[in-house]
C-alpha cells in the first residue's frame, strides 16, 4: 500500500495562494486546521484530504469552525519594468492605435493597453483591418465603463 502523499507547510500555503507567515497567522486563528506531525522528524505536513479542506475552506469562506471568513484577492501590479516591457512589445501600429483610443476619451495605462492588445491581436494586429482592431480594442476597454455620450458602437 503507497503511503499518502505529503505536502509542507510552504507547498501548502502555495497551493492556496498565501504567504507562509500568512498561512500561519490564519492557522493560529483558527482558520484552517492544523497539519499532522511526522514522528520521524516532527516536522509538520499536510495530506491530500487535509489539503482539500483547506481548499473547501478557500473557496467557501467558511473556517474550520463554521465561522465566516474574508480572503482578499492580491492586487497584481505593474512594474515600471512590466510596462518598459510592454511598451518594447507594441509596433508602431500599436502606438498610434494608442493614441487614438486615448483621444476617443478613453482612460487606461500604455501597460494595460498592451495587455488588451496580447489579448485581442494575437498576430500582432495584422490578420485584421486597423478600424476593426480600434473597434475591439474600444469595446474592450470599455466594458463596464461609461461611454462618452458623443460616442456611438456601431457595429
């Protein structure tokens, strides 16, 4: 019979997307259960129906006890690093469909500019037409946003 497998503390907390000190600091709230003690070394490890829990206990929001619990998403930010990046990615046509965008009253980084065009031309813009990509590119980072009134989406 195989013996289950094990996971540390870390790989656990990495698994939910924690910080170990901050996996710790929910332990010694309660939150999550306590891991097993290995009687070789003492060392404390987690196993795959333990781990499962905590995963429930993730997504549910709901602790150990019963009681609520409110996880944060981490906030991802950009480097200056991340948009010098961005910004070496993008072709001249990228730059100047840009600007158009921005002069259309729309409010965004060159950074998350880039990324919406990773998204949106995968070849590089260049299987479509650049008023289909302005288009696209419009739309997108104008989802769940206001619209200037003096701009109607035709399709």
């Amino acid at each position: 019979m195989s013996e289950k497998e094990k996971y540390s503390v870390s790989k656990t907390a990495k698994l939910l997307g924690f910080s170990r000190a901050r996996f710790y600091e929910l332990l010694d709230q309660g939150v999550f259960p306590r891991p097993f003690r290995d009687p070789a070394n003492n060392r404390p490890y987690y196993d795959n129906e333990l781990v499962q829990k905590c995963q429930a206990i993730k997504e549910t929001c709901v602790d150990i006890e019963g009681r609520p619990v409110v996880f944060y998403k981490n906030k991802k930010t950009t480097t200056s690093e991340d948009s010098k990046d961005a910004k070496k990615e993008l072709s001249n046509r990228h730059t100047e469909i840009y600007h158009i965008v921005k002069a259309m009253g729309v409010e965004c980084s060159y950074a998350q500019f880039a990324e919406v065009c990773n998204q949106l031309l995968p070849n590089r813009g260049d299987d479509i037409s650049r008023a289909a990509a302005i288009k696209n590119i419009y739309r997108h980072l104008c989802r769940n946003k206001k619209v200037p009134d003096n701009f109607k989406i035709i399709s």
